[in-house]
C-alpha cells in the first residue's frame, strides 16, 4: 500500500511539523508514502531529506494541467490513497483520481470558524465526497458530523503524534543551572523563584488574556513567580498579544511577566518550568499541552471539550473552569499546597502521555485507518 501525502505548502506550521515527523519515521515504522506538495517554503530542505520522496506539482499551466499531472503522478507511483490535509487539495485529489480507483482522505487540523465563502463551499462539497474523513480528536469529529451531517461510518479519530526525542534534555527545573541555553540564567532568576510558563503564538486559537488576568491574582497573593510566554505576535491579529502586554504593564506586572517571542529551545524551556499554564480558545488537539505533559511538570488547562478529551477527563492535567481566572487560582493555589503530590502525578502521566501520543503511535493508528478500504 502506497500513500501520497498531499500539502498545499512547506512553510512552517502545525501540519507541516506532524507531517515532517511522519515522513521522518516513515521507513521505520513501514509506511510507504511519497510527498506531494503545490508550493515550497522554509521547510522544504528538511522534507527532501526526511527520507520521503517529495514531488511539486507545478501550476504553470493552469487548474487542468495541474490535475492531470497529479493524476500521472499519483498513478505513476503506485498510489492507493491520496491522503490530503486540507479541503483545497482533497478536492484536487478527488477530481486527479476519478475513474483510477485511489482513495482519497482528508484529515481536519482545525476547525471552520475562520473560513471565508469560498474555503467554506469547498469544505461543504468535499467533507461528503472522501472516502473517509481523519479529525485529530473525538471532540472535533463530533463537531463536523453533527453540522455537516456526515455518515459516521466515514469518520475517524486519530489522535496526532509527537517525536518525543526533542524532549530529551536535561531536566534543571528549580536549579541555577550555569547550562545554556538557560531560561532561567537568562532572566536572572533565583532558583526559588517559581518558574511558570505557556508556549503558543497569539492568535485566536489560544486566550493568553485569561492567563494574563490569572497572573495578577496570583501577584496578589504574593507568591513569587516569574512566567513567560513563549509565542510570537502574529501580523494578522496583532491586538491578541498588544493587549497581553499592555494589561501586564497596566497592572504592574512587567517585571515579573516575559512575552519571549518565538523560540527554538522550547523543550528546554518545558523542562526548567514548575507549572505549564495553557487557556484555549478552540483548539483540535493541542500540540503544546501533550509536550508539556509528555515533560513531567504539572499542567493546567481549561476544560475545553478537546482538552478535557486528551488529559482523560484530567488524570493527567489539572482542569479549572474556561475563561475563569478565579478557578484556575484556586487550583493554583492548592498545587502550592501539595507539590510533591502534583509532581508525583506529572510523572507518572509523563510516562504514559509518551505512548499514547507518539509519533509511532499516530503512523499505527494511520495505517488501521488506511487498511479498512
């Protein structure tokens, strides 16, 4: 069995990651896939040699050209199943394969609240015209099958998957460590300063002014705190993170509050932090809560429908109310309380988090899905 991943580009972003892992781990783990891709971008040098044949297709010569070289392309190679992971290049997939027999699959990264007319009648077609549809959580399938009224037979869950190797840094969480990179050399931290943190980019995804109004309870109880936010600002929506940082100011909490941008040593970050602190607006899966977990220090996230889903109803994570800064102090608060027993529980969830979202568990549960037809 033969699978052509489809992308519409190889800029960086969450599919892109997912998908570079897989093909990463492809030969390992017995999948056979080519890459197909319609536009490069900053990622292509580490596609081609992530040990996945990739091919562009051009579009030089229009929509027609275009399909049928992907139909060549597709046949040319063997493919059973043109597994696409958005609406645009499912439908370019369903129309290349007609008549040739190949499956065509479509897995949902998010959800449609954004979508403009266009990108919403092509989602409305095709969501019905696949031959199954992948969401990344059951919380997100029932979602889609409920508004677009698709047959449930049709629809699956597979949870996504994290190469875990990148978490496998020294842990110097509560240390001066005089390693770097160090965050907490870096702020010029004390090591009983609490170290408290969230990774994400300010977009409409994710409600970091929840954390924000959270922080200034928690300055108010006097506990000795320092958190950062890694994330960067994002151009479209630059109010999300001006009024972060403005509210910070406002209420004098600069000193104690970093907004870090992005950043590359996030999984050296995770391990120096003593709490993750994660607020959701919609997310579909959440990449940074399973790293976090997957990095033993306690978790607390709101209980969105998705989140309440990849914690186990929160054995692995504290849950408090969503939007509710009150709530998640006073779980705050009660972590304060009883360190050692919270700590003991993020170890223990570590271990399992590590199974049950890997990378290698994501290529079985892909292979279940593509074996049925």
């Amino acid at each position: 069995m033969q699978v052509a991943y489809l992308l519409g580009s190889l800029n960086r972003g969450g599919t892109e990651t997912l998908l570079l892992d897989v093909f990463r781990n492809a030969k390992l783990n017995k999948l056979n896939a080519i890459g197909v891709y319609r536009k490069p971008g900053v990622l292509e040098k580490e596609f081609k040699e992530s040990g996945v044949e990739m091919h562009q297709l051009s579009d030089a010569h229009g929509l027609i050209a275009r399909l049928l070289s992907m139909r060549k392309l597709l046949k040319d190679n063997g493919i059973s199943i043109a597994h696409a992971q958005q609406p645009l290049d499912a439908l370019y997939a369903w129309l290349a394969c007609l008549g040739t027999g190949i499956k065509v699959m479509l897995t949902f990264h998010g959800y449609d609240f954004a979508n403009n007319r266009s990108t919403n009648a092509i989602l409305r077609f095709i969501i019905k015209k696949t031959d199954i549809n992948i969401f990344v959580s059951d919380t997100q399938r029932y979602y889609y099958q409920e508004k677009y009224g698709l047959k449930p037979d049709k629809q699956r869950v597979v949870y996504n998957g994290i190469s875990f190797d990148k978490l496998d840094v020294p842990n110097t969480r509560g240390t001066a460590s005089s390693r770097t990179p160090s965050i907490r050399s870096e702020l010029n931290l004390s090591s009983e300063t609490l170290l408290l943190g969230a990774v994400g980019n300010f977009n409409d995804v994710r409600d970091q002014m929840t954390i924000c109004r959270f922080l200034k309870l928690l300055n108010e109880q006097e506990v000795d705190f320092h958190f950062v936010f890694a994330g960067k600002k994002v151009e479209s929506l630059p109010e999300l993170y001006d009024n972060c940082t403005g509210f910070c100011q406002d209420n004098g909490l600069s000193e104690i509050v970093s907004f870090l941008g992005s950043r590359n040593d996030v999984p050296q970050i995770l391990k120096e932090l003593d709490t993750f602190v994660y607020s959701t607006n919609h997310d579909t899966f959440g990449i940074a809560v399973v790293e976090a977990m997957a990095a033993g220090i306690p978790v607390f996230v709101n209980d969105w429908g998705v989140m309440t889903e990849i914690t186990e109803q929160g054995k692995y994570a504290t849950l408090y109310k969503t939007k509710d800064e009150n709530d998640l102090l006073r779980e705050f608060m009660l972590f304060l309380q009883n360190k050692e027993l919270y700590y003991t529980k993020a170890r223990e969830a570590a271990t399992i988090v590590k199974h049950k979202y890997s990378i290698e568990k994501h290529i079985e549960n892909l292979k279940l899905v593509y074996s049925e037809r």
